[in-house]
C-alpha cells in the first residue's frame, strides 16, 4: 500500500489513498498521523528557519512543525500548499547530486513532498548506487520503490513505472535478496495495471514464485505475514475481477489464518488489521441479502419525503462517498455516464455519505449550513443529478476514527471510499468493489447488463 498525504474541507484530518491492484480508495488517518518527520516544538519554529537549517533532515523537521503550525490557523488546502512550498524551499538549498550519503533519504523526502522531480530522481538514482555497497542493499531499494510508489499519481505517469521496473531489475541482480522484499515489491507495482495487462499477469507471476521461494518459518515472521496477506489480498482482488467472490473470501481466509499461526510462532497477540477481515466481509455479502436498509435522516437529490432507498427496482448502484474524496472524485463521470445510458431501463444510482459538522466556511457547522455545502458542492463542483442519502453526524470519537465507523458505513464493511455495491431488485448483493479503477465505466456496466437481462 502507499499514502499520499490529501485534506478533507476544514477539518483537521488527514487521509490515506490506499492503491490495491488498480484501486484505489480514501482512508482517513487521525490527524497528523501521516506526518513521518520528528518535529520540534511548533511556537519555537519560522519560515526563516528553513533557510538556516544545517541539513535535509532539519529541513524535514521544519517543514514539519510549520506544517503543524498551519493546521491550527489554515484550511485544508492552504496547509498542503504550505507544507509543499516550505519542503520545496528548503529542499532547493541542497544539492541531489552531492549531499552526504547519510542524508539521501531525508533529502529524497523532501524532494517528494515539494515536488521537486528532477532532484527526487537524482537523489532515488543515487540511493541505488549507495544501496549496491551495503549490507542491506536489498532492503534499501525495496525502500526506493515504495517511496516511489507513494509519490503523486505515480500510475498515471509511465515514466515513473518504468523507473519503478528499472529499481525492480536492480532488485533482482541482488545475491540472495530476501523473498519477502521481492514480493512486496511484485504486489506494489502489480496495483499499477489493470485487468488484462501482461505487466500485471508478469508481476503475479513474481509475486507467486516469491510466495514459492518463502519457507514456512519466514511466512509466519510479522514481515512475512504482512507480505503473505498481501498477496492474498492480490489473489482476492483478481478472483472478484472475474466475479469468483467465493475465491475472494477463500484467499482472504488464508491471509486471516496466517496471524494466529505467527502469533504462536513469536508468542504475541497482535490482532490482524480491520481492513483485512473488512475486505473479506465485503466479499461475503456477494449472493447476500443487503444487511441493512439504505436509509438516512437527509436526502439531497431526491423526491420529497424520501426516506430510504427502493431497492425493488431492477438495479440499484450505491456508492459510499463524501466531498474531501479525491478517488471518489475521478468515479464520478463514470457514475454520471451510467446513470444517463441507464436511468430509463431502472437503473438506480445513488450515494451515501454523513454530516462531519465542518465545511470550508465553517469550523463547526449545524446540519444546516453543512447540507446547504453539500448541496453545493454535488450541484456546481461535482455535478450529481441521482439521490444522495446523508447519515446524521456522529459523536466526537467515532467522527474522528474516520468513515469506517460511521454506523451504516460499518454495516456494510466499508473500508474507505469510494466503495460500490451492486443490488438486484430483490434486495441482493450481486457486486462489490472497494477502490477507484479506471474501467470503472465499462466494469459496472457489464454487471448492470447482466442483471438486466436476467430481470
């Protein structure tokens, strides 16, 4: 998985977009949890400071504690702007080419959050030539990749996949480089490709001799079985594509077998994520009757009086949603497009979101003004013309561990958004995706032809 760092309104939230196999979905953290850098105290730091730090690695701690300072006097949008502008400010100071070797990744950090791209090349084609003397080569391009990986929207620009393979064949020249890295590796660059892809059936194919070449013993280590389960979640991933949902679950249940099994090996008691046993309970409900009314106490969109979804209608498609979205975002031409090509032949798209009592305008908003933004925002930015179903906002703790623990969105195992659900009219589940893809269009209009034509 790899995170870039994106701001939902006002509220003092960050979020994680989380890429797997062609998705890619928002998952908010705690605030300030995606920071990586220490940070000084943030009242003793000013942007002059920037200009007089002695090394990248000050620099980053700057940067930081600036970044900190902004969240509590700026919007969204400005204190990513700032903390972009202030790593980039100091990043410039120091030259990719000739920085002390024990600085490079502090220096590549800062190369990344400003997005300076020639210096941020120059420094990861450096780290590759220092990683090729040391001990831990092998994890240091591992290191690369991922870094890589989390920068921009990598997938988008096939220069940086092509480096991205570059790093890999470096990899694999390395004696006796550890199987797990290779298969962390194969999984990363596998979310880069869609369905169909020979780059992505190669990477498969990579990840799967590495599964081959772990021993039992290195399966169960906690690095080991992070790798595993990535892995199956790749395994689970391509059997939904091809519509074997009991596939998915299988290979999801094998991921899950493997924390009680390392558990025992290295006497802990460490719990599997929640996004794994999520991501198997979405799998589940395929062939499952919904496992709750879609409903909510405010509707945008809609005929008055509305109250619920009518899920007798031949298909209805629910995406779980909110406006600080960005993979959301790109999905709506496609939902738009459906619902024009469909909207006569009872297909029923619609979205669920909630209330998170703040809007730009608004520290802490009434229900009022945050619909009144809302409505705003799906008319003029995001134009959606189909009912939109908004859940009542949640109490303090619970809004701040994030959508996933919204009730309705909890029911329905949402990870992060966007997440589909396709529903036939006799209230079934019949699709599920979590995750932005690029053929989203023609995927869903493909389970949509199908239900038609059985309806």
């Amino acid at each position: 998985m790899f995170h870039l760092a994106f701001f939902h309104r006002a509220s003092l939230r960050t979020l994680t977009v989380v890429a797997s196999l062609g998705t890619a979905w928002c998952l908010p953290l705690r605030s300030g949890e995606a920071m990586q850098a220490p940070t000084p105290a943030a009242h003793d730091t000013t942007p002059q400071d920037l200009m007089t730090a002695p090394t990248p690695s000050a620099c980053l701690q700057i940067a930081g504690a600036l970044f900190g300072k902004d969240m509590r006097t700026l919007h969204r949008a400005e204190v990513n702007a700032n903390y972009r502008t202030n790593a980039a400010t100091c990043g410039r100071r120091f030259d990719p080419a000739t920085v002390d070797s024990a600085q490079l990744w502090s220096a590549t950090a800062l190369y990344q959050i400003g997005h300076l791209d020639r210096e941020y090349f120059i420094a990861l084609d450096r780290t590759i030539t220092v990683a090729k003397t040391r001990p831990d080569s092998a994890q240091a391009i591992t290191q690369a990749i991922m870094s890589l990986m989390g920068s921009h929207d990598v997938d988008e620009t096939p220069s940086w996949i092509e480096r991205a393979e570059y790093y890999l064949e470096q990899l694999e020249r390395i004696p006796h480089v550890h199987a797990t890295q290779l298969l962390t590796v194969h999984e990363t660059l596998t979310w880069l490709y869609p369905p169909g892809d020979p780059h992505r059936a190669m990477h498969l194919a990579g990840a799967e001799r590495a599964v081959r070449a772990m021993s039992r013993a290195s399966q169960r280590t906690p690095e080991g079985r992070e790798a595993m389960c990535g892995f199956d979640n790749l395994k689970a991933i391509a059997a939904a594509d091809a519509d074997d949902f009991a596939g998915a679950v299988s290979a999801m249940d094998h991921c899950l077998s493997l924390w009680p099994k390392a558990n025992a090996k290295h006497g802990s008691n460490q719990e599997e994520p929640s996004t794994w046993r999520k991501t198997r309970q979405q799998y589940a409900f395929v062939g499952q009757h919904v496992p709750a009314e879609l409903a909510a106490p405010y509707w945008l969109n809609a005929p008055d009086g509305m109250t619920k979804a009518d899920l007798s209608q031949p298909v209805t498609l629910v995406e779980f949603t909110w406006t600080g979205c960005p993979e959301c975002h790109k999905g709506y031409p496609a939902l738009r497009s459906i619902y024009t090509k469909y909207r006569d032949r009872g297909v029923h798209p619609m979205f669920m979101t909630y209330l998170f009592q703040q809007t730009p305008q608004h520290d802490t908003a009434t229900a009022e003004q945050e619909l009144a933004y809302d409505e705003h925002f799906w008319r003029d930015d995001k134009p959606i013309p189909f009912p939109i179903g908004v859940l009542a906002a949640q109490d303090t703790a619970t809004r701040a561990r994030g959508e996933a623990y919204v009730p309705l969105f909890q029911t329905y195992a949402v990870i992060g958004a966007p997440t589909y659900y396709v529903i036939d009219r006799h209230g079934i589940i019949r699709y599920v995706q979590s995750g932005h893809r690029k053929d989203l269009e023609a995927k869903l209009s493909g389970i949509i032809e199908r239900l038609l034509r059985e309806s």
